[in-house]
C-alpha cells in the first residue's frame, strides 16, 4: 500500500506563516490613542513662533514641532473669529452647515446683538450666564468620541470664553467649563450633567478673585529672550496689576496671557483624575488658548507683551504635556494644535508716524443710507441696524411697500460703496450667489444665511469701523483698524506611529475633525464632508 505524506506539517507552516504576517500588520499599526487633547489657540502665528523658537523651552513648541505633523498654512476660507473658527475645527463643517458663522448674530425684532450660543432654558452654574449647544446644528469630534465610547468616556472642554467652551464640549460632552469674567469662577452650563470634581474645590479653595490681588504680569525672561525686540521697548519692561480698586478687573486680567496658565492648571487637574485617559476607549479634553495683542497696553506697539504671551504658552504647553506624560502617557495620547485666523482689526499707530487712517461711523451710515432710500421709495425706517459689517434692512416695511428685496439690497449696496473706508460692498445675493467676488464660494460657506445680514462691506485698511450706531459715539475704545489678512493658521497633530513631517500645501480647515477621527477609529462629525489627510 501506498501511503501518502502527511499534509500537516505544511499546512501548519502556512498557518503560522499567515499568523505571524498578521501580527506583523497588526505590530505596524497604531494602537488607538486613549487621550485625545485638542488645543486652539485664538491668534497663533507661526513668524512669531519661527522667532522664538530659540527661546521656546524642549517640551512645548519645540516638541510638537519634532515630533508632530506640521501644517503652515491650514485654510479656513475666509477670516473667522475665534468661534467661527473653532467651529469649523470641531465639525469639520462651515457654517452654511454648522449654523456657527461667529460668536453672536443680530436679532431682528428686539433690533441688538445676541450671543449666538444664548439659551435661556439652560442655567449656568458658578454663574447666571445661560449657554447650550442648541443652535450648533451638527455633532462635533468631541460628540462622536463620547457615543463610540458609549458613555463610558469622558469629554471635557475648557475656555475662557464659555461659546467657545461650548463648541469644544459640542452636545455630549460630561461638561464645558468657561471662566465667568464678573466674579473669576469657573463656571459651566446645567445642559451638562458631569461637571469635574475639581470645579467646586477650586472655587472654593483657590478662587480667582481672591489671588487677584497678589497677581501681576511682568516680563517672564530676561530682555535677550525678546528676539528682535527694539532696545527702547525692553528698556522700561511692563508691569499689570489687577487690584480691588480696579473697575473690571477680572475682564482685563483675561487679556493677559496668565488666562492661559489658568486654563492650564485646571487641565491638569482633570489629566490627573484617576481613570482619565486609561477608559477602554477614548477620553478627550479640549483647551482654547488665547495669544491675541494685549489692547490694555499703554502703547500701540505692544510687541514686548506679546513675545512674552508666546513663551508663556509655550511653559503652558510644557506644563500640559508633562502631566500628560505623568497620566496617560504621551505614548497613548493623541494631541492636536490649531491656530484660528489672525483678526482683522489692530490698534492703529501713533499719529506721529502719518500712517493714513479713517474713521467710519455706523451710525452716519445708517442715517445716510435710510435718507437715500427715503428718496428712492419714500418715507419709512429703512434701515434697522448694523452688525459685524452687515446693514440689516426694513423687511416688514419692504413687503408693505411691494418692493422687490433684491433690489432695494443692491441699490444699498451700490451707495454704501461709494462711502470713505468702504473697500466694496455686496448683498447676501451676491454671497448665495457666488458673485462676491474673490473668494466667493469661501465667503458663501462661512456665512450662516439664518443669521446674514441684507448688505456687507469690506473695509478699506487702515479705516476703523466705529460701531457707534448702539454704542454712544464719546464711549471709551481702542481704536481698532482694519488689516487685509490671509484666512490661515498653524497647525500640528502629534499622535503614536504618526512619522514628524511637514505638510507643505495649504490644507483645507475641515479637514481637522474627520482625520482625528480617523486617528481614532471613529465617525467623522455628521456634517464633514472632507476626506481626513493621509497620515
């Protein structure tokens, strides 16, 4: 009899073979991050960083930047303030979609300005604000962390501002804590059910109005740290206080960058609750930091402070990842920076130096446009009121009248361009319609057509706006003028098995959400159409 080989052996060599290929690819693959932080930071700019970089320590800046995905130039489209911006971020959707275009919009019928966040059906805790997620009308990265996670995981979100606090938590966060500028408490939302054990005890422990006192900002560094800082700027270094008798004391320490430090020291503590980053899931905790020009300084050149506000963010950074590195471990940890667009607006100069300048008075706007709409249709209130470079018009008195809404827009427009300080305007025809000019398939995306005004302007640079249609025109400001900006920030993404390199070509902001959720092995945000980057 003829016996044939046994097969065994080969078909146990093919199984190890295939098992040991199968744990190879599994060994090349990132095990899912535990922790996510996600960091914005309001007016991050990557000169300032390139400058001081020197300066910067190893572990803040300069570590992200070693061991992150760089990206220069990440695109938002148009200039956005921080919570549009932020927005953006945490959807990976504009506003068209998002219903989030800035941080308030104007009401109509009471005719002023509202936090586009108020919800007075949520009460605030530590404080009679009242805010919710309600009108953000997608989920945000923080919300599909939370539902992969099944409840089990912890979302937190931390901000000086309690809107952007809010967009970082998104709809499902345990909670979204904001420093509440009138008594210095951490505060947060009764539409979050999960506040930190460390909000009360640091409210009553350490709370901020008492410290206030002993608190001072001065320069953090010796002068030589100030890399290419004027001589005569460093020879008198600053020094603001945030004593009892000062009126408002609390809303200009949170224009300093000791904000910041504060926002840092609470992360901390909820790094190191027990549990936190070690979930069998993901926990996340959002910060937003803020390093815009310091408008209380005494000096338009206000250059000094703010080196000092980025080599404090960058001990902040330092601090934060520490305890990271303390907790969950940075191994296990996936951290994502962004910068939101610079602003716009920038003290003027000193008249000394005979930079041209305007000033253009909302108020004369308004009074000049209804006067010329009186002669165009008659008399009536045309105009009802101005909000962030939009002019709202009569809509009940233009139905009355049978006149055609497109075009009493456009014959608004064509007279509000032909004012000083006015670069061009258009209607919000003109924005739906894409014929906005440069840039108008951006500019219809970041406007929220439920809250749009009837007719914008772009101011010309140098001009500043003075908003004194609700404001009285002797009020106390800052003159603020307006700067021509490119609609881009920084951004970094460090995260386990992710090689260091930079991103050379513009990346479109939403892209950010669905690549951190890629990270993570979870769902892109429901309004993120962009694919995540090939990381």
């Amino acid at each position: 009899m003829i016996r044939r080989p046994a097969r065994t052996p080969r078909l146990l060599l093919t199984f190890v073979a295939s098992a040991m290929a199968t744990l190879a690819v599994v060994a090349g693959t990132p095990a899912r991050p535990q922790l996510v932080v996600g960091i914005v930071v309001d007016g991050l700019e990557q000169d300032y960083i390139d400058l001081l970089r020197d300066s910067f320590g190893t572990g803040g800046f300069n570590r992200l930047l070693k061991q992150g995905v760089v990206i220069p130039a990440l695109d938002y489209g148009t200039p956005l303030d921080a919570h549009g911006a932020t927005a953006v971020l945490m959807t990976g959707a504009t506003a068209d979609i998002s219903g989030i275009d800035a941080a308030s919009r104007f009401d109509r019928d009471a005719l002023r300005t509202v936090p586009l966040l108020h919800d007075p059906a949520a009460m605030g805790n530590y404080t009679d604000e009242t805010y919710s997620p309600a009108a953000l009308a997608v989920s945000t990265i923080a919300d599909e962390a939370r539902i992969a996670g099944g409840g089990v995981t912890a979302v937190y979100a931390i901000a000086a501002d309690p809107q952007q606090a809010i967009l970082l938590g998104g709809h499902a966060a345990n909670s979204a804590l904001w420093l509440n500028a009138a008594n210095g408490n951490w505060a947060t939302s009764t539409f979050y059910k999960e506040p930190p054990v460390t909000l009360a005890a640091r409210n009553r422990l350490r709370p901020l109005s008492v410290r206030l006192d002993t608190m001072s900002w001065t320069p953090l560094r010796a002068a030589e740290a100030y890399t290419h800082l004027p001589d005569h700027l460093t020879r008198y270094p600053f020094r603001y206080t945030f004593g009892r008798s000062k009126a408002e004391r609390v809303e200009k320490f949170t224009g300093t960058p000791l904000l910041n430090s504060e926002i840092t020291q609470l992360a901390t503590e909820i790094i190191a609750t027990p549990d936190f980053g070690s979930h069998d899931g993901t926990d996340m905790l959002n910060v937003a930091y803020t390093i815009r020009p310091f408008v209380d300084s005494k000096s338009a050149d206000t250059r000094y402070e703010l080196m000092d506000t980025y080599l404090r963010l960058d001990r902040d950074l330092e601090q934060l990842f520490a305890a990271v590195d303390r907790g969950p471990g940075m191994d296990r940890t996936l951290v994502y920076l962004a910068a939101t667009p610079p602003g716009s607006r920038s003290r003027r100069d000193d008249e000394r130096w005979n930079v041209p300048f305007g000033e253009f008075s909302t108020r004369k706007a308004i009074s000049l446009l209804n006067m010329y709409l009186i002669a165009l249709h008659g008399n009536g209130d045309w105009v009802k009121g101005y909000h962030r470079n939009a002019f709202y018009l009569n809509d009940k008195l233009i139905n009355e009248r049978n006149i055609d809404p497109a075009l009493i827009r456009t014959e608004a427009a064509d007279f509000l361009e032909r004012m000083s300080g006015v670069r061009r305007a258009f209607t919000i025809d003109d924005i739906i319609n894409e014929r906005a000019g440069e840039g108008s398939q951006a500019l219809r995306r970041n406007t929220s057509i439920a809250h749009s005004g009837d007719v914008y302007i772009a101011p010309a640079a140098g001009w500043e706006v003075v908003d004194d249609w609700q404001t009285p025109a002797d009020a106390t400001r800052t003159p603020m003028v307006h700067r021509e900006v490119a609609p881009t920030g920084i951004a970094i993404i460090m995260a386990p098995g992710i090689d260091a390199r930079t991103i050379a070509t513009p990346v479109d902001a939403r892209s950010v959400a669905p690549t951190v959720a890629r990270l993570l092995r979870i769902r892109s945000p429901n309004g993120a159409a962009l694919p995540a980057l090939p990381l």
